[in-house]
C-alpha cells in the first residue's frame, strides 16, 4: 500500500517492488493461494481470468503456477510495472496478455473469474464504485470476483490506531522503522481509505452476491462474491 501510484512508473522502486508487499501484507503469498481457490471454486479448467492491478505480475505468476489451465489478462496503467511483470512471469507469460491502462482499457470478457488485489485503495470511492461496476459487467453470471486491499475502522481514534499496526507490522518484518513511518504518514495523508463494511457495501452495490469476506490481516481486508 503506498500513498500514490507514482513510485510504480519510477524504475529503481519498481525493480524492489517485490520485497515491498511481503513486509506490509500479512500473509502475502497466502492470500494469492486462497485467491486461487476461491477462483478454482466456480471456474473452468480452461478459464480466463481478468486481473486488475497486475503490475509487478506477483498474483500472475502465482495463479498460473496453480492452475496451468488458465489463461489471463492483466491491467496495470504503470508501463515499467507491466514490464516487471513480464519479467516476473518468464516462460509463463505465454498465458498472459497485459495490457496498459485502467479497467475500461480491459477485454470486454466475457471472463469466468477476476481479482483485484492490492489496488482499490488506491481509488476514489466514487472510481470504485465505477471501476467494480466495469468487473462486474466484463463477468460471466456466476463467476467469482475476489477484492482484497486496505480496509479498516475509520472512526477518529480507530484510524490512527490501525494505521500505526501497519506500519509496526512492516518493521516487524524487516523494514527500517524510519521507512515504514514515512509509509504510514504518506497513507494517512494521501489514501482515500473505508471501513470493511463500506467496502462490502460498495461490491454489493456494483452488483455482487453472495459476498462474504474471507481475508483479515491487520489493514487488509479480503472479500469474494459472485456476478
């Protein structure tokens, strides 16, 4: 989670983004295995799956090496971050198109499954409610959707408080205090940032049943729910 979508277009932060999401999200390489079952639950074999936000090509590569059936189509606006992840992906990149630009530059689909991970706390909540809407439309009736992002109280006193666990679980996991205080305030400052039960609102209003959330860590929060 960082403040702006800036760092992602500078090439010397997108060549340590990888160490990056690990410190700050619990449980990282977890919740793409539990993305991946989730998806698994309700799509074919053969599925093409849309992932919103896949720069750096982390759930990608992931996601492909659990189900060798899929193919996928990736968006990202961050050119250097869609390089990294053809990097990132190797020779299984031949089962990815990425392409550049925001969800109303993706496929029409129809897709049988998508993710959007690490990404729509970067938005608006007026640009989520458009952005899961587009998702929502580019699905098959059924397939499963899994939103996982920053989420949590928002009440003054709350917010404060989640946001210093944040930072304190970065230093716990190797980051140097200094740099991880820097993120919080940059966060806190910067980020748009909504309650869990906002978030959930915001899916069922785009037009998702069924949601239910299946993810805490900390400051995120993860949900999956069906078009």
């Amino acid at each position: 989670m960082n403040a702006s979508t800036a760092p992602f277009s500078d090439p010397a932060a997108v060549a340590r983004y990888a160490e990056g999401p690990p410190r700050f999200v619990p449980g990282f390489h977890d919740l793409h295995k539990m993305t991946g079952i989730l998806l698994a639950e309700r799509a074919p074999e053969d599925a093409r799956v849309l992932v919103l936000g896949a720069g750096g090509g982390l759930e990608l590569k992931a996601l492909a090496q659990a189900r060798p059936g899929w193919v996928f189509d990736g968006v990202d606006p961050a050119a250097e971050m869609l390089k990294l992840a053809g990097q990132t992906l190797g020779p299984l990149g031949r089962r990815v198109d990425l392409h550049e630009g925001y969800i109303e530059d993706a496929p029409e689909g129809p897709f049988d499954a998508a993710t959007c991970l690490l990404t729509l706390h970067f938005l608006a909540p007026e640009d989520r409610r458009r952005t899961l809407g587009e998702i929502h439309r580019r699905l098959k009736p059924g397939a499963p959707f899994v939103a996982a992002h920053a989420s949590f109280p928002q009440e003054e006193g709350e917010r404060g408080r989640w946001l210093s666990r944040y930072a304190a679980f970065a230093t716990a996991s190797g980051m140097d205090p200094a740099k991880a205080e820097n993120a919080r305030a940059a966060v806190a400052a910067h980020l748009q940032l909504l309650s869990p039960e906002e978030d959930e609102a915001i899916l069922r209003d785009a037009g998702f049943s069924q949601v239910s959330l299946f993810y805490t860590g900390f400051s995120f929060r993860g949900w999956v729910g069906y078009a």
